[in-house]
C-alpha cells in the first residue's frame, strides 16, 4: 500500500490536526520521499515509518511536537539535518538498519538538543573502531546509544515507567498478590486435616450420644422389665390369698 494512501486510512475520519500518533510501518514510498504528511499534523507527537523505503528525509513537513520517529530498516545514507529544522524537539530517534557509514552523517544531529535517546544498530558506522565513544563524544546530549549509557547501562523501559502508577497491568501478579496467593494456599493446607478432624471429632460426638441413648433405652427396657415382674408378684401373692 502507498505511503499517501496509508496515511488517509489511519486518520480514520479525523482531521490532521487531531492526531497525535501515528504509524505506516511496512507500506511504500514511491520515491523514496516521505508522502502524506503535511504541516497540518500539527500535534503529532509520534511518528513511526519503519520499512517504508525511505532514502531522503526532505520532504518531511514540520512537525514541532515530535518527541519520538521511528525510521529504521530504510535506506537512509545522509539528508539527517533536514530532522534538526523539521523537529527540532525530538528526544527519541531510531534509524537501526539505515545505511549510514561515518560519523559525519551523525554529526547532522547536533542540533537535535532535546535528543536523548539514538539507535543506529545494524548500520555499517557500529563497525567503527571506538564507534560509542565517538558518538557520545559528538553527541554530548545522548544519554543512549543504542540502549545503553556510556557505563553499559540499559535504557529504561519508557512503556513501563508509563504503565507505573501503583497497579499491576492486566495479566501480570506483583509480590503482594504471590503474597497473598501463598497465604491463602497456606490456610487451605491447614484448613483440610483441621476439617477432616473436624468431621471425625463430630462422628465420635454422634457415636457417643448414640452409645448414650442405647443405653438409657436398654435402662428404660430393664425398668419396664422390673416393673413387669413386680406387678406379676402382686398378682401371684393376691392368687394365692384367694385361695
């Protein structure tokens, strides 16, 4: 799909000025220029044109409120100045899988001041000897070269640290639900022999109480019994003084 076709499909019925992201990875530039974008999008904060066929950034419009562009696996060899005069905020750039070769193709993004975080892996300029060091030398205001600080450090995950805001997302447990998943396992443990014992303890209560009445009924039969025998005397002797 072209580039100028794509773009029209994910304004999905909104006008440039209102859309604030946006991403046309994999579809295609005829020329090799960026096509679609005008300096309508106005608020655009995020670009992503990953796979498009780009080799030239000079049509790119201004774009004031770009903080992120994604612009790997093109074939981007130099034009990098036109980014300092079109986004002149940007603090996140990734042009890994690009053709660019030597340090003077970087050296266009000095006047990027905001950039903080630069990505170049897979481009032939990683083969440079001291290549980080050189970068960081002519870049002072990178904080991140390829995911790393200058101590090999890994760049924070930026969708993470957004995502931080005291809840675990969706499908994801923290310490205190394990905490709280072990406890109740914990109590479930207990809680079966405590009913088993339970269960036996009220049937030797029943066996008890059963013992009990068999033998106030036993107690009762001999009574009826005596009873019976007593009454038969008294008729014996009263035969007996008829007589």
């Amino acid at each position: 799909m072209e580039m100028k076709k794509r773009i029209t499909l994910e304004l999905r019925n909104r006008s440039p000025a209102e859309v604030a992201e946006l991403v046309v990875d994999n579809c295609r530039s005829t020329d090799g220029e960026v096509e679609g974008l005008s300096d309508a999008f106005s608020q655009l904060e995020f670009l992503s044109m990953v796979n498009v066929g780009l080799s030239s950034l000079a049509k790119l419009p201004s774009l004031p409120r770009l903080r992120k562009l994604e612009l790997s696996d093109n074939n981007l060899s130099g034009s990098l100045e036109t980014l300092s005069q079109k986004c002149p905020n940007l603090t996140y750039l990734n042009l890994s899988g690009n053709k660019i070769k030597d340090l003077s193709s970087v050296e266009a993004l000095q006047q990027l001041k905001a950039l903080q975080s630069l990505d170049l892996f897979n481009c032939e300029i990683t083969c440079l000897e001291d290549y980080r060091d050189s970068v960081f030398q002519l870049l002072p205001q990178v904080t991140f070269l390829d995911g790393f600080d200058q101590e090999d450090n890994e760049a924070p995950d930026s969708e993470g640290d957004d995502d931080d805001d005291g809840t675990a997302p969706a499908g994801v447990y923290d310490d205190d639900d394990d905490e709280e998943e072990d406890e109740e396992g914990s109590e479930g443990k207990v809680g079966l022999p405590y009913q088993v014992n339970r269960a036996n303890q009220d049937e030797e209560e029943d066996e008890e109480d059963y013992g009990e009445d068999e033998e106030e009924d036993a107690a009762g039969v001999q009574g009826l019994k005596r009873k019976r025998d007593v009454d038969d005397e008294g008729e014996d002797e009263d035969d007996d003084e008829d007589d």
